[in-house]
C-alpha cells in the first residue's frame, strides 16, 4: 500500500479515536465531577471551615 493510499484511513483512525476519547471524558466528569458532586460552598459554610466551628 502506498502512502498516499493510506492516508485516508489514517485521518479516520484518529477521528474515531478523538472522538472515543470525547466520550470517555465526558462519562468521566459526570460520573465524577458533575455539578451532583460539588460539595456546598456559601459563605456560612466557608466561614465554619476556616474558623473550625461546628456550628451550621
């Protein structure tokens, strides 16, 4: 097979695989970093954790 024959399978192996790679990273941030995972974060629950008060 010559190179330039090649070519076109070589663009679309890397697609596929970019786009295989988009996939799995999007499964990955909502599995584990999506907004249901955030911990709260207002400034009453900040102020308790700097100030190492328990009360909430």
């Amino acid at each position: 097979m010559t190179p330039a024959a090649r070519r076109p399978h070589f663009w679309r192996d890397i697609s596929i695989l970019l786009v295989a790679k988009l996939v799995m990273l999007t499964c990955l941030y909502f599995l584990f970093f999506g907004p249901s995972h955030r911990p709260l974060a207002d400034s009453a629950a900040v102020s308790a954790q700097i100030l190492g008060s328990n009360q909430r």
